[in-house]
C-alpha cells in the first residue's frame, strides 16, 4: 500500500497542530494539515526552489521534514503556518517562527511556493506572523537567517525592516547571516 500523501488514508483537511488561524487581506496562515504534505514535500525536492532553505531530494526525507514541521508546533507551541491563498484555497508557502535545536534565535522565516512569487504574499506572511510572535507569543526579538546567496530573502528581510547583524556557522546550512528584526516596540506602534 502506497504512503504517498495522495493515499486516502492521509486524506483529510483536519490539523496536525494547535496552531492559532491567522488572516490578512489576502491570506490565511494556518496550522499544517495532511493535504498540507504534498506541496512542502514538492517545494523541498525542487532543489532549485528549496537551495536558500534547504533542498531534499529524497521524497521520504521530505516527509520526515513536514512531520518535523508539525512536531515543531508540539515542542515550541509556534513553528511555521502554511500559508493559504484565500482567492484559490491552495497552499502557497509556509511562514512562522522557526527555533530548532542549534538556532541561535527565534526565527521568522518565509518561502512561497511555485506559482505563487510577485506577489508579495511572503512579506504579507511574514509581517503577520511577526505582529502574532510580539502580540501574542511576547517574543521581544526575532532574527532571519538567510544563506549568503539568496538576494530576494535579503530584500524581503530589509522590506520587514530587518538589518543584517553578522555571518555565523549553521549546523544545518553552513554559512548563514543573521538579520535582526525591528523590535516589539517598533512592530506594535
């Protein structure tokens, strides 16, 4: 019997968190639900679109991912929303607070899936995900880590407001710069 996120016996819209519902005008940032594993899974193994985030080739390792995407909601009580598109109800990228084991900080992290760039949904995302970690998580600080390669990342980073801090070493990712993200004070003014 195939495991694949297409078999029946994941279907299901339910969510895998406790994870808050969150809305913009455009979007709705959400727990991961099982319908949810197909598009990470596709975005992971795109080793174009997944280079700044960290590619996955092999489908089951993919996997392991999202599951690790949702256990990080059970540790944390944070992690990151799918984020929806409103207008077609389709997955169009994650977005959230990101803080596993060897991460300096708390981060607030962004990608949009295929089919979904210009559009400005990750700084949407992104901005909406910060106001509910100083709101409601009473976060005081957030940073971005970004591979030193990913110009849109830096752009959207300068965008939010961020400023880049210093190069460091992730476990994970090598070399990765840690952009610092305007304050508590700043944000909810």
């Amino acid at each position: 019997m195939s495991r694949s996120p297409d078999n029946p016996l994941m279907a299901g819209a339910d969510s895998l968190t406790r994870a808050p519902r969150l809305e913009t005008e455009r979007l709705i940032l959400r727990g991961p639900e099982r319908r949810d594993a197909a598009p990470v899974i596709d975005f992971l193994m795109d080793a174009e679109r997944a280079e700044g985030f960290g590619h996955i080739p092999e489908r089951g390792e993919a996997w392991r991912w999202f599951a690790l995407l949702v256990g990080h909601w059970h540790i944390h009580g944070f992690g990151y929303f799918v984020v929806e598109d409103r207008a077609s109800g389709a997955a169009a990228g994650i977005s959230g607070i990101w803080f596993p084991e060897t991460w300096p900080e708390p981060e607030l992290g962004w990608v949009v899936f295929d089919g979904f760039e210009g559009r400005g949904i990750a700084f949407e995302a992104a901005s909406r995900a910060r106001l509910w970690a100083y709101a409601d998580l009473g976060l005081t600080t957030l940073t971005s880590n970004i591979v030193p390669g990913n110009a849109r990342s830096k752009r959207l980073a300068e965008r939010l407001g961020a400023r880049y801090e210093r190069t460091y070493l992730n476990t994970n990712m090598g070399e990765d710069e840690l952009w610092r993200h305007p304050g508590p004070a700043e944000v909810l003014a």
